[in-house]
C-alpha cells in the first residue's frame, strides 16, 4: 500500500531542530519584520546592482543608461522577491528566498557583445534583454523535470552546489575585505591606507565582524536580529570619521526612475541564446541547492512531495522572474545564497519578511538617491558582514552532505566535484585556451562543481 504524500511528509523531518525565532509560517511584528527586511536589504543591495553597473562598464554604456539599468534590477528583484516568498500556485517556493541580478549570466553576456559595440547601446541591450527572455523557458521546464531527477539530483549533489556557493562567494567577500577591486588600482605611494590589502581596510572589515559576531552571541532576540545592521552602522560611522565616505557625488543622481518596458525592444543573437539557455540550467541546479539550504535552515523537509513541490516552485519562478526582469530591461534573476546565511544569523525565517523586502527594493528603484546611499558604503565595511554571511551558507551545505550516507562512492562523488570547482576557482587560467562560450560558463566554481557532481553520480549509479 503506497503512502500518501502527506503521511511521507510526517515521515521525512528536517534535519535536526532549528535554532528560529520565527518560522517559515509565522507572522513577525512590523518593527521586527521591518528590522529583519531591513538586513537583507543591506545584504542584497550591493550584489544586485553589481551585474549591471559590471555589464554596463564593459560594453561601454553611458552613465544614463548605467542609472536606468541599476534601478530595473532593484525594480525586478522587487517583484520576483514577492513572487517567490508569497508563491502564486505552482509559482513560487513559499519559503524566504529573496531573488536579485545573478552574477552567473555576466561572462557569457559580455563576451557575446564585447565585440559588437558598434551596434550601439540600444541594439546591444535588445539582444540581450530579447536572448534572456527566449532563454528563460529552459529554466521552467526544468522545473517540471525535477521530480524525474531526483535520484541524479540528490541532497547530496544539492549539498555539493550549496557548499560551493558559499566557498565561491568568500573569494567575493575577502576581495571586499581587502578594499575591493578598486583598491588594487591606488598607487601605495599616494594613498597607503586605501591600498588593498592595507592594515585600514582589513581593520575596517575586522570591526564589522567582530562586532556582528558579539551581537549575535547575544541571547536578546532584538539584538539579534539587528546585529547585520548595527555592525554595518558601526562600520559605516567609523568609515565616515577615517574620511571614507564621499557624498559629493549624491547631487548628480536624479529624483525619480519610471519603468518603461521593453524600452529598448527586442532582437535575438543565436550564440548568445545558446550560451544563456545553457547557464539557465545550471541556475537551476544552484537554485535547488539554494531552496535546500533555505528548508533546512528554516527547518523544513529536505527531502519527500512538499519539498520537491518547493523546489518545482522556486525554479519555475526563477525563470517566470528572470522573463519578466528582461521585460523591464533587467538582466535574468536567481535567489541569493547569501540571504541564507543570514536567516540563519538572524534567526528569522518568515517568508513574510519578504514582502517587506520586496516593497523596500520597489521603494529604492524609484527613488535613485535613497540606493545612492547605500551604494557609496565602503567596501570593508561589506565585507566584513558578507565574510561571515557566506560562511554560513557553505557551512549549511556540509550540514546537508554531513545528513546522508557518505560511503565510498559518495566520497568519490564529493571529491572529484570539489577538486574540479575549487581547482576552476583557484586556477581561472586554466580555460584560457577555450573557446570563450565555454571558458565563460565553466570558469565557475559553482557551475564547474555542480556539473561534475551530477555526472560522477550519474556515472556511479550506472555502475550500480
């Protein structure tokens, strides 16, 4: 006699109890859902507006169309947020999974266009927008597959991806650490204390973590929970006496943004679309990944019918989201793996908090000056909080691979994944001499890492 789902659901419990001062379905007080809302604003700010200020710097767009592009990711990362947390039937994974501008897509968009600028900027970005929403597709189909593949897709391949996430966004971290890209470029000569690397800028960083370390090793939940925020105040206050916060520039940003969709039409480019449907499925492995991180850290099933009607849900909004983020001339979306972390930080998992999150990137979109703000923050200042956030998310994904049966042919499976995705991330060069379709996609740890997982256990099964 088969098992209903809900009595197979009774049956597979999260991994262990969960340390939440609210769960997935509880309903948080405004001042603390707004606090909550409020740190994974400040942990999504920057990473969001990062892919189109990085697009727009190497295919040489104007400082206009950088603006209008940073406020439509904010925009669409609004939208695909609340999609995502409040879930419309089959769309949407119903847990706290916030979703922003993925970093994945920028190497096979630039390497596409790099060469074509004398299309102009308005043909260029209706390529891309045109490629990204025909590519989408790949990513909702997918989502209907995922049930057929769960014994290719497992927690254990999932725990694999999410480590590596967590692994691939330290590099991110530390580089903010140390002063960001940025500080690479200052002569040592001229100004020490801005070089990277400087005693200044590791110190900075050092602050801030130490700070939101203490917090949050605080058994009072209020402070807690604000511990992201008020050691990034502490940060930020401390950078503005060292002379580190330059608002000079806050005059020239414009009152208000008003979307226009489709404002720049659509075209189509063949090997760009075959580049961007290819990262769409990998996006959905790390979206899976993703989702698993979030149940377990929410305390929810990682595995049974309600998860994986989570995950379906979760990767068919990623790619209904990443539609209609190029409808609003936004580059494709996928959840964040650091929001993990902090739900784990913070100790709020409210899937509530979301909508707050998504108001608060609707707000910011429309208003340039207020994301102004939060963008001149120093980088030592973010690195220091997103160091300990992305920690946490890979320390989540050795809970997932630490909850199966790891015997022999597991470990195979771990070892040769992580030799690949590591080695890709420690040795970028070692692609050099591929074509850059491939090199774009596979200079990835994640991708590299989540690829090889999944064929090393496919190729072991079939040896069973």
């Amino acid at each position: 006699m088969e098992m209903t789902e809900k009595e197979m659901d009774e049956i597979i419990q999260p991994i262990q109890k969960t340390d939440l001062i609210y769960g997935i379905e509880d309903k948080p007080p405004f001042r603390e859902a707004m606090f909550a809302g409020l740190q994974h604003l400040l942990a999504i700010f920057v990473a969001i507006i990062t892919p189109p200020l990085i697009i727009s710097k190497t295919l040489n767009f104007s400082a206009e169309t950088t603006g209008f592009l940073v406020s439509m990711a904010l925009l669409a990362s609004g939208i695909s947020t609340f999609i995502q947390c409040r879930r419309f039937g089959p769309v949407g994974c119903g847990l706290l999974c916030i979703q922003g501008t993925s970093f994945s897509f920028i190497g096979a968009l630039t390497a596409s266009f790099a060469a074509k600028g004398d299309m102009g900027e308005a043909a260029i970005l209706a390529a891309i927008f045109g490629v990204c929403i025909a590519a989408a597709p790949v990513e909702m189909i997918v989502s209907r597959l995922l049930k057929y593949t769960k014994k290719i897709i497992t927690p254990l391949v999932s725990g694999i991806v999410v480590t590596m996430i967590g692994l691939c966004l330290i590099k991110v971290a530390i580089v903010s650490c140390g002063g960001g890209y940025g500080a690479m470029a200052v002569d040592p000569t001229v100004d020490p204390s801005r070089t990277f690397g400087s005693l200044q800028n590791l110190g900075l960083a050092a602050l801030v973590l130490v700070s939101i370390l203490i917090l949050n090793s605080i058994k009072n939940k209020y402070v807690r929970m604000s511990s992201i925020i008020i050691g990034l105040v502490i940060g930020y206050v401390t950078a503005y006496f060292m002379g580190w916060v330059d608002f000079s520039n806050m005059g020239e940003v414009g009152a208000i943004t008003i979307p226009q969709p489709f404002k720049y039409g659509l075209s189509f480019d063949l090997s760009a679309f075959i580049a961007v449907a290819l990262i769409y499925f990998i996006t959905s492995i790390e979206a899976f990944g993703d989702i698993t991180a979030n149940s377990m850290i929410g305390g929810e099933p990682i595995e049974g019918p309600k998860f994986m009607k989570r995950v379906q849900g979760g990767v068919l909004a990623d790619g209904i989201n990443s539609a209609v983020a190029g409808v609003f001339n936004s580059f494709p979306n996928s959840i964040f793996a650091q929001n993990n972390g902090l739900i784990q930080l913070t100790g709020v998992a409210s899937r509530r908090v979301g909508y707050y999150i998504a108001v608060f990137l609707i707000i910011l979109s429309a208003f340039p000056f207020i994301g102004g703000i939060f963008s001149i923050m120093p980088e030592p200042v973010l690195g220091g909080a997103t160091l300990l956030m992305f920690g946490t998310v890979a320390a989540s994904g050795v809970r997932i691979i630490a909850s199966q049966n790891i015997d022999r042919k597991a470990i195979l499976v771990l070892a040769v994944s992580f030799a690949c995705g590591l080695g890709v991330e420690l040795v970028p060069n070692i692609l050099s001499q591929m074509p850059s379709t491939i090199s774009g996609i596979f200079s990835s740890g994640i991708t590299t890492g989540g690829v090889v997982a999944i064929i090393a256990n496919v190729v072991i099964r079939i040896k069973e």
